[in-house]
C-alpha cells in the first residue's frame, strides 16, 4: 500500500502542471521589486554605479521578490574585479574562493550584515562535481546568468534602471510553478552535484514542479551525490524536512535515486507489511509521522525524530502465531542505535544526535497504556529528561496519525499527558532530592567513594516510588541508615535504582546485538 502510495506522490506533479500550465499568476512589478529592497542593499549598488560599474541583484533574492516573498539572503553581481570592490568599501572580506566579497554594512539585521558582491565569471570543468577547476572574472552578465543552476535563479535586477534581466525564462517558468535547469540539466548536474538535492529543496519550498526533463538528468546522474561532502548534503537534507512538504522532499529523493546518499537507512522500510494497527508499510508510516510533525509546525528535532522513529521495524520484526500479526519488540532500542549513526554519518552535532535519538529510544514510552502508572511516568521523564518530555509527547501524537488513525490524541494519551504535568513536580533525578552527597558526608562523618552513589540511587529509588518522602529529615534519617549498611548490600540496592530502569534496555541490547547482528 506505501509502494502505491509514493509513486502516486511522485507523478501527481505531471497532473499538477497540465492543469496549470495555462493559468498565469499576476506577480509584483519591477517598481514594486524596488520598493522591497533594503537600504544597505540600496546603498552597496549605488556606491558601484556611482564608481563607474554595474550592480545587479542576482539570483534567490530577486526570484523571492517576483514571489512576494522576504529574500534570506542578498546577492549582488558586478562587472567589478574582486580587489576594486575591496577598494571600493571600507570594510569588506574575500567569501570564498570564487571572487565573492562580503560588503559589511552598519546595521544589527543579521540578514543584512554582509551584502555579498559576486564579480561577473565564467566556470571551467567540475573534475570533482562540486566546485569549478577555476573561475574567470570580468565576463559578461549573460556568461555570468549562464552557469546558475536554476531558470527561477538566473534572474537579475538592476536597481538603477529598475530592469530585469531574464535570459532563461525564469519569470515565465515562475508563473508556472515550474523548476527548470538552466541550458543543460545534465551538464549543470554533472557541475555540481549537490543541485540535484536544491532541486528537491527548492520544489518544496516553494511548492513548484520540477519540469521533466530537469528529473530525468536528475535520476540519470544522482549516483554523482557520492561525491558530495555530507556537511553540504545534510544542510539541504535541513531545509527540506523543515519546508512545509518534506514528506514529498523524501519521496522525490527516493524516487529520483538520492536518498542512498542521503539517508539510505529509510529504504528497508519500502514494502514492510505491519501489523494490524498500521494502515502503511514502515517507510510509509515514517513519512506521515514526520509530515505531521511539519503540518504543526513543530521543531527541526520533532521532524528528524519522527523520520527515523521506526527505523528498525524492519530488522526485528516477527510473526507471532499467538497474536496472529507481526511484532517489533525491542524496535526502539535498536532504532536509536541505528538512528545515531545515521544523524553522526550526516555530520548532525552531538548534541543533536543525542536528543534526537533520545526522543527515538524512548517513543514506545508506555506500550501498555493501561499498566500506566505515576511512578512508571516519572520514570520515563527521568530517561528522556524533562527538558524533551513534551517534545516526546508530541512525537507520539505524530505516530499515531503516522498510523493512519483518525484521532491524534485519544484518552489514553490525553490522560498521560495530565500525568506527566502531575509528575513534573516531582523529583526525577538525584539532583532534584532534599539532600545532596555534600550534607550526607556530613550528617554520616563519611568520605567521598562509592557508597555515597550507591545511597543517592537507592533514596531516588524509593522517591520515584513515592515522591511524599522527599523531605530533608526522611532523607537524612535513610541515609544515615543506608550509609551503616554493608557496602556490598548498600551496591546491591543502591544499583536497583539504575538497573532498575534500565534493564529493559540493557536486555534488548545485548539480545537484539547478538540476534541482529548491530553494531
């Protein structure tokens, strides 16, 4: 059913263009283009006509003000050499290797910090597919305009003369909701990889169709993405699952041959068969819990989460001829192992690894809902930290809908929701106890060792139990009399409190380690 599903995903942008490809959008003039742009972008053009060159708007920015959107970014091309736009301003800096120079302005807008001004140049071979061998500058406009990537991002704006210049058909394309390569797809492609994953982002973002030809190159030299650093690949991976429609961003990278080189663990997912409380195979499901997630407009993490939350279904999943369906048991601590090295191979930072994956481990937090209890609560917000407990909930609001059931939060989840508020004021970890190892020493003439660790687990142990007793006089009196226990018992109890909470996972993983062979 998830097979049909994506391939239906896939062509709809064929009926999407028939239908639309007579019907015109009315979008702002040039006089209105003028109106948008910000005075230190103002400023910088005029200082290099003023000296005797031309200065253009070049690329994403003019294609977001023909949409009526705000430009992320300002980019001016000139027929100026790099060291005369440095004399030029007072404070300026060498961008890259490509002749760009940043232009800073006095201003706190932090999008309008450093104007970047981009002499025009022409490009020779790509040897590696990512960057020109070399690059030569003083060339035309038109020779400039040639070698973007993108028909919608090979316009340019003179704000002197209020002209735009369109050599490719970008407006028209625009009109259409079309993105189309400039010139030759597969020799833009075979320039720089990495525009094969813009195409993708940029036809999500602005929700357009990616024009036939421009998909064929793509499929036809997606296998060039290997040679792209991941930093480059994950930062584009970024802004298509934070576009509005990242659920079609992966198809489109599945379908198009990408996602091998991108997140090729999402791939065993196609065709896995779940059980009965699942209307769609694991891939499938994955791609709706992460939609979900986008259609609330929830955080970068949630997305990323959801993504990845079932990734290992299909590696432990068994027929069980007493339920008479298939079993996962175990899915999430596999999946948070396999998630983890995924998100580090992206390049992703530790400490997004380690929430994300976190979130993973723990989004089977109650798999019976009605053994629920306050003390298995606190548990789970000791595991997954309370500063990501309602990110997690959230999580599992989107696998549900991921399942394809109606309702997004049903009782049961509405009433561990209410619990986990009661909960958070409680203690969930050794820090939040009315005593600390400095006043155990104290009251107990002891010195620093193990036993002091052992006591503050076992008294978190019994307050996650029953969270009345942390008061300072309880806790003092237990401690002195954990302190006067033999150290061997004192571990014994004291490590309950950890293995306790932990036994599930250290059982899984070293079951499912051996069984499936992960690593």
């Amino acid at each position: 059913m998830g097979t049909v599903f994506c391939t239906t995903l896939y062509y709809r942008q064929k009926e999407e263009f028939a239908m639309q490809k007579n019907q015109f959008v009315c979008y702002n003039d040039t006089m209105i283009i003028r109106s948008e742009i910000p005075k230190e972008v103002q400023y910088v053009a005029d200082t290099l006509e003023s000296r005797g060159f031309e200065a253009y708007l070049v690329g994403g920015c003019v294609r977001d003000l023909i949409l009526g959107r705000t430009p992320k970014d300002w980019d001016l091309t000139t027929d100026a050499h790099p060291t005369e736009i440095e004399s030029i301003f007072p404070e300026t800096f060498i961008n890259n290797d490509f002749g760009t120079v940043g232009v800073v302005s006095e201003t706190e807008e932090v999008t309008l910090k450093v104007i970047e001004v981009t002499p025009y140049r022409t490009e020779s071979e790509y040897s590696d597919a990512r960057r020109p061998d070399s690059v030569a500058f003083g060339v035309s406009l038109e020779e400039d305009l040639k070698r973007r990537d993108f028909t919608v991002n090979a316009i340019a704006y003179r704000l002197k003369t209020e002209e735009i210049i369109d050599i490719y058909g970008g407006e028209a394309d625009m009109q259409k909701k079309l993105l189309r390569a400039v010139g030759n797809a597969t020799e833009r492609f075979r320039e720089d990889a990495l525009r094969m994953m813009r195409a993708v982002r940029l036809a999500v973002e602005l929700d357009f169709i990616i024009e036939n030809d421009t998909m064929s190159a793509i499929a036809e030299n997606s296998d060039n993405l290997s040679r792209i650093s991941k930093e480059r690949i994950r930062d584009e991976f970024v802004r298509i699952l934070n576009s509005k429609h990242p659920m079609q961003g992966i198809v489109f990278l599945e379908k198009l041959g990408m996602l091998p080189y991108v997140a090729p663990d999402l791939l065993r997912g196609i065709g896995v068969a779940q059980n009965q409380a699942h209307a769609f195979d694991v891939y499938e499901h994955l791609l709706r819990t992460m939609q979900h997630a986008a259609d609330k407009d929830w955080d970068f993490d949630i997305r990323l989460a959801g993504l990845f939350h079932d990734i290992s279904k299909p590696e432990t999943r068994r027929w069980s001829d007493e339920k008479k369906d298939w079993t996962f048991h175990g899915h999430e601590v596999v999946g948070a192992r396999v998630a983890k090295k995924a998100l580090k191979d992206l390049k992703f930072s530790k400490e997004k690894v380690d929430r994300v994956t976190n979130l993973i481990r723990w989004h089977m937090f109650f798999s019976d809902p009605d053994q629920v209890t306050l003390s298995a609560v606190r548990r789970t917000i000791a595991n997954v930290g309370a500063e990501n407990i309602w990110d997690l909930l959230k999580l599992r609001r989107c696998d549900r809908i991921g399942t394809g059931r109606p309702k997004e939060q049903p009782f049961r989840l509405r009433k561990y929701t209410a619990m986990v508020e009661e909960a958070l004021r409680d203690p969930i970890s050794v820090k939040m106890l009315k005593i600390d190892g400095l006043r155990i020493m104290e009251i107990t003439s002891e010195k620093p060792g193990p036993k002091l660790g052992f006591t503050l687990h076992a008294l978190l142990e019994e307050i996650l139990d029953n969270p009345a007793l942390n008061t300072a006089e309880y806790l003092e009196k237990k401690a002195v009399e954990l302190m006067h226990m033999p150290l061997e018992s004192l571990k014994s109890l004291g490590e309950q409190g950890k293995i306790k909470r932990d036994a599930e996972e250290a059982e899984a993983v070293i079951q499912l380690h051996k069984k499936h062979k992960v690593d």
